[in-house]
C-alpha cells in the first residue's frame, strides 16, 4: 500500500509535468530563461511557505509528534537539490528557445537512462530486470515523441545536458529526503535555487514590466504547479523507493502531456504513439514483477 501511494504521487507529478511543457514555451515568447526560471522557483518557495505552517498546525493541534529536523541535512541537501534544479531548469529553458517541444520532452526524460548509469558511481546495483525496463521505456519514448530523422541542433544540446542534471536532482532527492521533511526541503531548494536565478538573470537583463505581465499566466502555472506541487510531490514520493523505478515513472510526463493535447487541442494520438505509450507503461509493470527476490538493495 505505501508503495502504491508513492507511484500515485509520483504519476501525478508526470502528469503535471506533462502539461507544463507548454506553459514554459509561452513564457520564454516574453522574458528570458533565467527571468523564468527565477520566478518560477520564487513562486515555489512562496506557495509552499502556507503549506509548511497549515502542516506544522495540524499536526500541533492533533497533538502529532513532529519530525526532527537535522538542519545540517537540511542546508546541504537544499543547496544541492537547488543547485541541481537551477541548472536543469536554465538548460532546458534555453534548449526550448530552438527546440521542438516533442523533441525536448523526449531528450529531457533520457534521465532514466542516466539515473541507473550514475548511480553505478554512488555504489548502487543494477539489476536485469531494472535493465530491460530500461531499454523498453526509452524505445517506447522514442516511438512516442519522435516522428520524423533525428536532427540535433544547439537547442538539443542543452536540452541532453539538462537531462543529466535532473538524473543527478532524483539521485540528489534520494539521499537526502532519508533525513529531513520533503516539503521543508522542497521548499529549500526553491529559495537556493531562486537565488542562484535572480544572480544569473543580474548577467543577463532584467524583463521590462510589460513583458512580465504577459507572462504571469504561464509563470504562476509553471511556479506553483509544475515546481510548487509537482516538485514538492516527487521529493516526498521518492521517499523509499527505487530511483530508477521514480526516473521510469516520471517519464510519462510525455505520454501525459499528449493526453492533455487530446483533452483541450483536439489533437489525436497515432497508432506509434500508442505503442510508445503502450512500452512506457509495460516497463514500469516489469519493474513490479519479482523475477529475484533476493537481491533487495539495488536501483
């Protein structure tokens, strides 16, 4: 039942992920990407300041004994989760002024391929079964997002490297969410991480007021949805679960983003998409199955 719970949480973090693509393609037509990115993560942290006191109260007046807070823990994993999503959020933003948002989509969720991959250096095992899940995802991802020749372009590059910087924020997450609250740390990581932002967009140009205003629809989604409930849901989902099995369930980002196409554009999916749906959702059923029970530690 507890595992079960975590999977919910971190499908509907896919599925708000999923429709956040297009909310972050708006809003690069009128600020830059670090002005968003600021902003973006600012909402976060400010969204979750009433979320931390209303759970603090509840639990006071249920007379819920509170979690100990190891503040050490605290400050190190929100300055590495905050730096981590920074960079991946800054990447993929530039990468999406010239990259096609299918594309982007299918490149950014590769971080199921490099989670299990750095996780060999963190002294974690991979399993066969774990493996073939692997394998099976990204051909589905691939036939899901991908329509025409592959053709990589500077857009595409940052986009690839943001995939590997949120590898590193799951692995990150994975650490630390065994010794401090997830919501604190969420929260943590947004103000890191809103600094580090507001410093970048310092460099490069602060937006005008006119520009701003035009993009508070897609920054007040992106910030308090894709960051403020997404985010804070995948930290407190990734809580004793299998990292690569998260990064596999997290990927479906995609197939939801295109449901919501279907829902609210009237765009229909094809019979290849389908099928890449199809093996997204056939490899996490395999990384259910119980081919070696024995074998309990491994990602």
């Amino acid at each position: 039942m507890f595992e079960f719970r975590q999977y919910l949480l971190l499908f509907i973090t896919a599925t708000i992920w999923g429709s956040g693509f297009v909310a972050q393609k708006l809003g690069m037509s009128f600020i830059s990407p670090f002005a968003f990115t600021f902003f973006r993560t600012l909402l976060g942290a400010l969204f979750l300041i009433p979320v931390i006191l209303f759970i603090r109260r509840y639990r006071q007046k249920h007379q819920i004994k509170p979690q100990k807070i190891n503040k050490r823990y605290l400050v190190i994993g929100s300055l590495c989760c905050g730096f981590f999503l920074i960079l991946s959020e800054s990447l993929q933003q530039f990468g999406l002024v010239t990259a096609d948002v299918n594309k982007a989509s299918f490149i950014t969720s590769l971080y199921m391929i490099f989670v299990p991959i750095l996780g060999i250096f963190l002294g974690h095992r991979i399993t066969l079964k774990i493996v073939i899940a692997v394998i099976i995802s990204c051909i589905g991802l691939y036939f899901f997002c991908i329509k025409d020749e592959i053709v990589f372009e500077q857009g595409d590059l940052l986009v690839f490297l943001c995939a590997i910087g949120f590898a590193c924020h799951i692995l990150v997450i994975a650490y630390f969410i065994n010794h401090v609250n997830g919501v604190i740390l969420s929260c943590g990581q947004f103000f890191c991480a809103s600094f580090l932002g507001f410093l970048m967009m310092c460099f490069t140009g602060f937006p005008s007021s006119e520009n701003l205003i035009k993009c508070i629809p897609a920054l007040l989604y992106a910030g308090i949805m894709s960051n403020g409930v997404a985010y804070t849901l995948q930290i407190v989902a990734q809580k004793g679960i299998n990292p690569t099995v998260a990064s596999l369930i997290l990927s479906l980002e995609s197939v939801m983003g295109a449901l919501f196409g279907i829902m609210f554009l009237n765009e229909v999916m094809t019979v290849r998409e389908l099928s890449g749906a199809a093996l997204m959702f056939t490899a996490i059923i395999i990384t259910q199955l119980k081919l070696n029970p024995s074998r309990k530690n491994s990602v």
